[in-house]
C-alpha cells in the first residue's frame, strides 16, 4: 500500500529528512511536504484515506515573532487541520525531536501543543528510548502509540572527511594543536557561553588549545559570543551555514567536539561526529547517558556541579585522543546508517496503514 505522507516542516536542506524517505520513496510513496501553516492548509485538499502526515519539529506552529495572540489562533488553527486530517482518513504520525520548541516564547502554548499532538497522533516515533521520561515534567506521551526509531548516523551519506593535516591547512589551524570545537547550528540554548568559558579554564590545562566554531548563527548569539570569546585562546569560527561538501573538513579538523546541549533530546552533530571518527564531550543528562553511556567515544560533564569548570575538567582530560576511541566512533556509525533507519521507517508506515485500529473520530 502507498500514497503520500506529507511532511510537516519540510525543510529542504535538512538531512536527516532527505535520509529517513529514501525507503519510503522507493516503495511508491509520494512524499511532499509545507513549511507553514498556510501552505500546509493549502495542501489539505490533496490529502486522503490512506495517506500520511508526519510533523517532526513543531515551532513553525506557535514559535512565531508574533503577539501571543497570534500564537493562541495559529495553536486553535492547527487543532483544527488535525481534525480534519483525521475525518479525511490521514494517519497521523509525530516525531518527537525536541522537548519543546527551543526559544519559543510561550512555554504553555507549546506544552499544549505536544499534548494536543500526543492525544491526536496515530503513532509517536522517539529517536532516543528514553524520551518519555524525559518529557514527562511537561506532557505524557501514550505507551501504546509509541514507537522507536533510531536516529541514523551520516555513514555513506557524506565523502570521506580529508586527513586531519589537510582540513587544519585549509582552516589555518597548525597541526600541533590540540582542537575542540562545535560544528552545527550555533544556538544560545546550545549551552555556548558554557562551552566558551570552559575552553578557557581548559587552556590552563591543554598545551596549543585551538576552539573551533562553525554553523548558521542569529546575530545576537554572534554578539554573545563576541562578548564571552576566551582571553588567550585562538579561535577560528565560521558564522554561516556549512554546506555538505564542506562539513567533513570541520570535524576532521578538530580533536574532540564538544555539545553541551540544554535540554536537547537528540542531536544529529553527535551522529555526525561518529561518522567522521571523532570522540564528543555531552553533558551528563539522564537520556543522553542512557543513550550513549557504553559508548567509548562520548564523555559526560556532570551538570549537578559547577558547568564551567566540570566541562573544563573534561576536555583537558579528552587529550590526547587515542586511536581506538576514533574507531569506536566509526564501528558505531557504521551499525546503524541511512538504509537501516530508512527500512525501519518504511515497517512503521506501512504496519500504520495496515493496521484496523485508526477511528476517524477525535479522542
């Protein structure tokens, strides 16, 4: 059975997206996608029994630069688009990448919509097991509608990264440096003043210590990190998006990266770091250790401390790198790639649609 599955933002040059419909396409479904609530309502019409549409990130919904106002009647206008989705016939599928929407500026709207999106949902994918745990402060998540769907690493996906000699001489970096960076959008709730004031307290310890930043940047986050730049600590930084041909160059260049994420439930620069063989540093969150605590390639910073100086700690003892950390790394990019969570993807979709129990009545 196929049809189309709607994607809900589809963001063209995301991709974890482009990777997780390759089956899916294969298999004779149609996928097509909106960014906005307009353009979803426009594509409505198109939509019937035995289609699918799948919402991933939900800040396109309330995450506006408008009053609450606005925010209250876009939550009320999308409750309305489920209803008529699921009168139509259309399976509901919800992937739950975040918590909640970062930055958002009304929290309880937000928290109503993943309550409305978890009563609503035909199935709920988590990428990280723990996840239900990890949301339950602000919204439960139905066991029964639950599925997991592991985030695929980038292996096949991108070229080999060059050497790490190469990607330093094209980025000005010497070779004899010890380099820890963070490659991906940059983001204040990414936890980056934490990062920046680690890496100086860091120097004290690492001998040549070299930070690297690269990624898309709001302009008042460049001006945060303009303001928190460690003293002393050379800084090569890219404030724009990278592209796929140039990514690999920065993971290869450095040694350790480090994502000391607040509140993040998954992380696709942590994938990525496995599939260019480099070890990372993450903050010790419960779901992130459940997730990632066997792996030799991830170190934790224990949050219950003091940030700074606990992630300080921790990078001055990621150095040096040895060897067999970096091929971890690799051995668990290649255990789980693009086809496998692709195929996955295909068995929920198509076990959705098979299945009897979907009711076209509002819970």
């Amino acid at each position: 059975m196929s049809g189309k599955i709607h994607v809900f933002p589809a963001w063209a040059q995301n991709p974890y997206l482009n990777m997780l419909y390759v089956g899916a396409r294969s298999e004779g479904w149609r996928v097509e996608g909106s960014k906005t609530i307009e353009t979803l309502v426009d594509a409505l019409p198109g939509l019937t029994d035995g289609d699918i549409f799948h919402i991933h990130w939900t800040s396109p919904i309330v995450n506006s630069d408008g009053t609450r106002d606005i925010a209250e009647r876009s939550l009320k206008r999308f409750a309305g688009i489920l209803l008529r989705l699921r009168k139509a016939g259309v399976r509901i599928i919800w992937t739950v990448h975040n918590t909640l929407a970062h930055n958002t500026p009304y929290p309880d709207l937000e928290v109503k919509l993943a309550r409305l999106l978890a009563e609503r949902a035909d199935r709920i994918i988590q990428l990280n097991a723990s996840t239900s745990e990890a949301v339950s402060e602000f919204y439960d998540l139905p066991p029964e509608k639950i599925v997991t769907l592991r985030h695929a690493s980038y292996a096949g996906i991108y070229s080999d990264p060059p050497s790490q000699d190469q990607a330093r001489e094209l980025l000005g970096i010497p070779s004899s440096a010890s380099v820890v960076g963070f490659v991906g959008q940059i983001r204040g709730y990414k936890g980056i003043p934490t990062l920046l004031r680690a890496v100086g307290k860091a120097s004290s310890h690492v001998d040549d210590l070299v930070l690297v930043l690269a990624g898309k940047t709001a302009p008042e986050d460049i001006a945060l990190i303009e303001r928190e730049l460690p003293t002393g600590v050379p800084t090569v930084r890219r404030h724009s998006f990278i592209s796929d041909a140039n990514i690999s160059a920065w993971f290869a260049a450095c040694d350790v990266l480090v994502f000391p994420y607040e509140r993040v439930l998954n992380s696709g620069s942590v994938l990525l770091s496995a599939t260019f063989a480099r070890p990372c540093i993450l903050p010790a969150e419960p779901h992130l250790i459940a997730e990632y605590g066997a792996q030799p390639w991830v170190t934790f910073y224990d949050t219950r401390r003091d940030p700074v100086s606990a992630l300080a700690d921790t990078i001055a003892a990621a150095f040096p790198v040895r060897e067999d950390v970096r091929a971890a790394a690799t051995r668990f990019a290649s255990e789980y790639s693009t086809l496998h969570m692709a195929w996955d993807y295909v068995s929920i979709i198509e076990d959705l649609t098979d299945s009897s129990t979907q009711t076209t009545e509002v819970p």
